[in-house]
C-alpha cells in the first residue's frame, strides 16, 4: 500500500446479525463473525453502487474483524408459499448471532476511506448486518484512522454492552480476537471464500481468501481492579537519637 492509507472502523451491533459464507438451499449458515464480502456489501450499499457495478477497488481493501461480543448462535426455522398456486415452499433453516458486536475495519486508499467514511453517515442505501431482517441497533460509523489497521484495532475502546463489559469487572485490559487478512498479519492462515468478485445477483461471485487470527489488548471501561498502593517506606527510628547532644 502506499504511504497515503486510511483505516476506517465500523460498529457492527444489533439484536441479530448473520454472516454466510457458504449458505446453500434451504440452510442458510453464519460465520462466527462478519464477512468480507458482507461488509463490503454494506459500503458498496451506502455508496449506492448498483449491484452490478465494479468491485475492485473495495475488493483491494485489507479487512479485518475484532470479536467485542461474541453473541450467541441462534437457529430459526422459516414457511413460505408461491403467490399465485398457494403451495408450500420447503422449510428454510437459517442461523443468526444474537447480542453480538464487531469492530470491522477496512484499511486502503486515502481518499477511498475518506468516501466511504462519508457514505456511512449519509448512506444512500440503509446498511444491515448481513441480511435485510437484522438492522444495527446503534450507529456503525467510528471514525477514520491514520497508522494502519491493527493500530486502529488497538485505539478503539471496547464496544461490547455494559452488561457484559461488567462480566469483566476484575480485569483491566481484555485480549479481543482479531480475524484479518493474511496481508494484514504474521503467521499461517485459513481460506475462507467471501472475497467479493461480483454482487450481480444473475451471477454472485466469490474468490478465496487467506485470514488469520490474532489478538489486540483494550482497557475496560468498567474495570473494578486497582493497582495495589506500594507499601510506605520504612520509618527512619533511632532509638539513641535522643541521647545525643
């Protein structure tokens, strides 16, 4: 990347949010965490882009995601019928995380951050949290960053709810997992497909790409720790002071 880079982070908190990767028929799956292909869905939305518009330069961003609130997987079962003959359609079986939050970050272009910092607080089309059904419950827009990617990662506060910040109470600073792109990172990866080659829903396409898991250390706001006080030095006694002249 060139030396003029931004990093732009993002909130990614709702009752319910679901990130397929390799969703099939009526089973429809989420990844533990949100996609590359959905969070560039998202920006490409805010923008407006058509959904058959051109990729690449949102394709060439290095993503990464910080877990903040795991959330829980829950399952739900859906019915459906065709319009005009009233038949029953086959049960569809879908996935969610439920109470989760995600710092997801996307690090390239100056200017490019800069616009879609832009667009995420003015969208032209409302974001969601990987489908239409799961909207975010607070802002997704947390700034634009100058540094890099895992030293925005590490500025910004953790973003999990006050309940479960208080879950933590007895430690200062929380180690949060880190999924990234493997150009962002050290180390072997995994492949995951959820590189986003075309959003044309006549042809969805999408390639391999490499990630690896890390880690990143923040405060917590609620801490109830506190540094032990250093004991007070010894008292300087002289039992035979008194007995000089």
């Amino acid at each position: 990347m060139s030396e003029r880079t931004g990093v732009l982070t993002l909130r990614l908190a709702g009752p319910l949010q679901s990130w397929g990767a390799s969703s099939r028929f009526a089973r429809r799956t989420t990844e533990r965490a949100p996609t590359k292909s959905g969070v560039l869905g998202l920006l490409a939305a805010a923008q407006g882009r058509e959904r058959g518009a051109d990729l690449s330069d949102l394709a060439a961003l290095t993503f990464a995601v910080r877990l903040d609130q795991p959330g829980t997987r829950v399952r739900d079962y859906q019915t459906a019928h065709h319009g005009d003959t009233g038949k029953s359609m086959p049960v569809s079986e879908r996935f969610y995380l439920s109470d989760a939050v995600f710092v997801a970050a996307v690090e390239g272009d100056e200017s490019l951050i800069d616009a879609l910092y832009a667009a995420v607080r003015a969208p032209t089309f409302l974001p969601f949290l990987g489908r239409r059904s799961c909207p975010p419950s607070r802002p997704i827009d947390l700034g634009v960053h100058r540094g890099g990617l895992w030293r925005a990662l590490r500025a910004e506060p953790w973003q999990a709810a006050a309940w479960f910040q208080r879950r933590r109470a007895r430690e200062r600073r929380i180690a949060l997992e880190v999924i990234a792109d493997l150009a962002a990172a050290d180390g072997p990866g995994d492949a995951l497909r959820d590189q986003p080659l075309s959003f044309d829903p006549r042809h969805r396409r999408y390639g391999l790409r490499e990630v690896h898991s890390g880690a990143v250390t923040v405060a917590n706001p609620l801490s109830t720790a506190r540094r032990a006080s250093p004991p007070p030095p010894p008292l300087q006694h002289d039992p035979m002071g008194l007995l000089e002249d």
